[in-house]
C-alpha cells in the first residue's frame, strides 16, 4: 500500500493505492492450479476513518491471469474524528475469506492525524485518567484455553481458541481507590462473540463485542465500565456465546471518583387511584441490568408535589421509579436528587404505553398530562414492570437493558406463518435480538414464526447492556410440521464426511446435522467441521447441530492439527515454510483426499 500524504488533518481527503502482483507459482507443484490468480482483498481501516470514492470496495475480488500481471485498486476516504492509531493494514485470502473471516497479513500503512482539538481533549482525558494498568491475557494464571501465537498481538501471544465460545481469563486488577473505571478488552472473533464481566465473583454483566473481522491479525478494541473496589479485584471476562474470543489484553483507566449519590425525590400524582402510589420503589443500578431497592414508598399519593428523603451512601449511574404491585406508573412527573441539587441526564421508561400518556410526561418538566402504562389489550401490565428514570449525566457509562413484551399474537406456527411480535421495552441504545443463542435480527420489535427462547441486548456505540430477561414463545398445539425433505445434492469422499439431515424436534422448520463418516482421527488431530460460514473443532463426529432455515447449504470436514489457529498457515508458500506455516498443519485422511464435502437442499 501506498498514500498520497503521510500526514493529513481531520475532514481532509486522501487516497491510498493497493497495488496487486501475480507472482510466479509455476514451481509450487502443490499449489493448485484452479486458484491461480484469484483471491480477495480486504483492507481493515482505523477509527474514525470513512471511505468516500474510489474502486475499493470491502473485500474486493481480484483475479490475475498470468505471473507479473498487476492490478491496482485506490480506496479515497477521510478522517472523521482523531484516532486512537491511523493504522491501515491489508489482508489477502482466497475468494472465501469473506465467509470465513480468515485472512494473511501483507502489511500496513499509518498516517498522521493532526487535530488541535483532540489533542488537547486527550490532555485533559490523560489528566482525568490517574490511574492506568495493562494485563497481558496470557499471563494470568487464572484461565482457560490454549495461549497461542501472532505477529500482531501486543505481546506476541493470545488467551483462546477458535469455536471455543466459553474460554474465560481472571484478570487481577489493583485500583488505588473505589470507583468506575473504563476497560479496554482487545481481542481477535472471526463471529461477534457474547461475554460476561463479573467482579471478585458478583453479578455478570452481559457485553455483546462486535466481530473484528478475523482470527488472526486484525483485532479489536472495545471499552466497557466496571465498579471496582480499592485494593485487588478479580474481573472475570468469560465467552458465553456467539462467537470465540481470542483475547489478547485488558487495559483498565480512570478517575476513582464515584457517581453522584441520590437519596430524595420529588413526584406529583395524578388525580385519581391515590392508594397505587403506596408499594412503588425507588431503585438504582451499576450496570443498566440488576436493580437495587433504595426506599419504598409506604404512603398513598395526595395529587400534589409530594417530597421523599431517605439515607443512600451507594452511588448508581442509573435510578428509577418502579410502580408498586397495582400501579400503572400515574405519575404528572418526578425528579431525582442529591441533596438540594436535581440530577440530570437521559431520561427512560418501560413500554408500551396508553397513547398520549407515554412515561416520557412523567419526565418533560410539566404537570399538566400524566403517564399512565398500558392496561388494556395485548402487553397490558402492571407493577414494577411499569418504570421510568434517569441515566445520570456525567456518571452513566453503561446501556439500560431491556424487558421484553408480546404485544401481537398467542402462539407460533411455521406452517401456516401464524406470527408473535415481541417489544423491547425501557432500553437505552439500539436492540439485538437472539433466538436460542443465535442472532435473530435487530429494531425495538420483532416480528417471528420461530418458537424458541429469546432474549435482547441494547447498544449505543459506546456501551452495551446485559441480555434481557427470557422470554418463552410457545408453539401452537395444531401446527404441522414442514412438508419440506433433505436432500444431498453432491458428496465427495462419503467414507471421510456422510451426512444425516434430521428435522429439529425443539424447532419447528429447523434441521439437525449429523456425521456418520467413518474415516479414524489420526492422532494429534482434531475435527474441522465448516459449516456455512462457521468452523468448527471437535475430537468426534458432528452429531445435532443445528441448521436453523431451509436454505440450502454446505459441509466441508478436514482433520487439523489440534491448537491450528487458521487454515493460513498451511499449504506452506512458494518462499517456504517457516515458524508460521506448517505443511502437515492438515492431515491426508484416504489416498487422494485431505477431507469430504457434501452439499444439501430441501424441496
């Protein structure tokens, strides 16, 4: 690669040039020859960066005839925002890299960033922030998993192993002094994975990464908060699912100063239904998804301004009023303090809500219209379902997590699409939903014929929130079963992959994929199984996994050798192997043949 400058401003445009070579492979009798010339191109680019011309695009296919031809793609873009490196680097796989998200490093390229602004910002954060500390995921004796090395890793070496999801690492960290502090996990995912924080054994919170694209070489960083203790504290990051996380390190920052601490609020009633007020709670949380109780309210509502003190020493980036077991929030409005001074921040609630009495009057400074929850039709509820608080300004640093409600529908049913619609209700952020443990789409509602357990997450881009509490969606009692049949539409090497294909009883339109090849594992190897875009590593045959859809797909099985970390590292290159590359990384399993294939369709 190479820039037109090496220094460039914020909002200033430049372009970078990725030249392509067809070097001469004629002597590589390994090689083979069908892939001659063909291969993609992804550039991974730095924070802050945004393309806006040129003739690259993510993960550009290339294709060169013959040895010595080039080609060149120019990627134009600028700077948004300063960033924290402006690192470009190059990947090069082969035309299925994109599924697979496994790729080779080529290099890279920095540019200069020069912005006045940021750099004082950054002073000042670096003032803010006394307290720094770096823990290398290798080095802690308290973990799981294989360490393994890359080039590219901050200390030469990472803590996981690909299509592992549940490899954790104890991180022991030492704070001068109690408070929220900001943690930077890096890591490499070739799939988003989902993990749980917890410190010296408390509640999980649930943090969702987003994918950084490879295995190896390209990682990611992503910051969270935590409360910590003074003195050492054990924070856990655990895999839960998603994909695997390989991580690499943490980095733990901030000021040991803690949030404001609430202990009055003031609220006016509406005009009716006084004895409801009586139960509600005032609550608060660290991390958008426990909610602690600070005081309930023993008395009924007057309809005018009504004033509660109560002692609180804990600080919470979050405070709410929850209705009592027969309200439906009826409030004209309520505010937050500590002290004599009123909290500020952005304000939520649960949910739905009566139309024209959303839980945002309760917050909008006036007292002339109340907030009443639904209490008529589907998603009618009351209780302390019905909330409505502040993420506290200056102090909040994690997403609300949502509740989930059916607001359509009773049950399920593929066959004849008979639909639930589920709603995520007080969230801060953008919702992700799951289904099972897999990703089933996104948006506050979504609408589905799958029965299954489902949960959802909220994220702004800074932060994001615990997995929600589950909610079951029943199937109806007279559904029939999809009239759709498996069908394998090409195998090769039967004797190494054979494939069964059985209907998921646990869920309707969805399959199961078994292997009944009957190919030994050679000692020192393991399974790899590609399944879709997912790989996966096994000691024994492929047995219930889950194919969630009737579209047609593919199986490819190949034994590795156990701890590969990517299918790169072998066949070795024209120049040779060395330290990285392995030529009996793949085992040859019948004569000919170093794995099976086998495609399948329903109809």
């Amino acid at each position: 690669m190479s820039a037109d400058r090496s220094v460039v401003k914020v909002g200033e445009e430049f372009s970078i040039d990725v030249h392509c070579t067809l070097r001469d492979f004629s002597g590589l009798r390994l090689f083979p020859v069908s892939l001659d010339g063909e291969f993609v191109l992804k550039v991974v680019f730095p924070e802050g960066f945004v393309q806006t011309a040129g003739n690259y695009d993510h993960a550009v296919p290339v294709k060169l005839l013959r040895p010595g031809d080039k080609a060149v793609y120019r990627l134009t873009g600028k700077f948004v925002s300063r960033p924290p490196s402006g690192k470009f680097m190059l990947l090069r796989g082969t035309k299925h890299s994109a599924e697979t998200g496994r790729y080779l490093y080529r290099g890279e390229l920095a540019i200069a960033v020069d912005d006045p602004e940021a750099t004082e910002k950054s002073l000042r954060q670096m003032a803010a922030n006394a307290f720094s500390q770096c823990l290398e995921a290798e080095s802690m004796s308290g973990a799981n998993g294989p360490v393994t090395s890359d080039p590219n890793a901050s200390n030469g070496q990472t803590r996981g192993a690909e299509n592992q999801y549940n490899h954790f690492v104890d991180y022991t960290v030492n704070v001068p002094a109690a408070g929220l502090y900001q943690v930077t996990l890096r890591y490499y995912s070739s799939v988003a994975p989902v993990v749980n924080v917890t410190v010296n054994g408390g509640n999980a919170q649930s943090v969702s990464l987003p994918n950084s694209g490879s295995w190896n070489i390209a990682y990611t960083d992503y910051t969270f908060a935590v409360n910590l203790n003074a003195g050492a504290s054990t924070l856990k990051i655990a895999g839960t699912g998603g994909g695997s996380c390989r991580q690499d390190k943490i980095c733990v920052t901030g000021d040991p100063q803690s949030c404001t601490v609430m202990n009055k609020v003031r609220l006016q009633w509406r005009a009716a239904d006084f004895n409801r007020l009586n139960g509600a709670k005032i609550q608060g949380s660290n991390d958008g998804n426990t909610w602690t109780d600070i005081y309930t309210i023993g008395v009924n509502a007057t309809g005018s301004w009504q004033e509660f003190t109560f002692p609180n020493a804990t600080p919470y980036q979050h405070v709410r009023y929850a209705a009592s077991p027969i309200g439906y929030g009826e409030l004209r409005e309520i505010e937050f303090f500590a002290g004599a001074t009123k909290l500020s921040g952005t304000a939520f609630g649960s949910d739905p809500n009566v139309a024209g009495m959303g839980w945002q009057y309760a917050m909008d400074g006036a007292v002339n219209i109340s907030w009443h929850g639904q209490y008529t039709g589907i998603g009618a509820h009351a209780g302390p379902s019905n909330f409505v608080g502040l993420s506290i300004t200056g102090c909040a640093v994690t997403c609300i997590t949502p509740t989930i409600v059916q607001t359509a529908g009773t049950n399920v049913c593929p066959a004849t699409n008979q639909q639930v619609t589920l709603t995520a209700s007080g969230y801060s952020g953008n919702v992700s939903w799951v289904l099972n443990g897999s990703s089933a789409g996104s948006g506050t509602s979504i609408t589905t014929v799958n029965a299954g357990t489902y949960t959802a997450s909220s994220s702004n881009g800074t932060c994001t929130s615990g997995q929600a509490k589950t909610f079951a969606v029943a199937q109806a009692a007279n559904c029939t079963p999809s009239s759709l049949v498996p069908k394998i539409s090409s195998s090769g090497f039967p004797e190494v992959l054979t494939l069964s294909i059985a209907p998921d009883p646990a869920n309707p339109g969805g399959w199961l994929l078994s292997d009944v090849g009957t190919v030994s594992l050679p000692a020192g190897y393991e399974w790899s199984y590609f399944i879709g875009s997912k790989w996966m590593r096994t000691s024994a045959n492929l047995t219930n996994e889950p194919w969630q859809s009737s579209v047609p797909g593919r199986v490819v099985k190949m034994a590795t050798k156990i701890g590969l970390d990517t299918l790169n590292r072998w066949p070795c290159p024209q120049e040779g192997c060395s330290y990285y590359y392995q030529n009996d990384a793949v085992a040859q399993l019948v004569p000919g043949a170093r794995g099976g294939l086998t495609t399948f369709i329903f109809n």
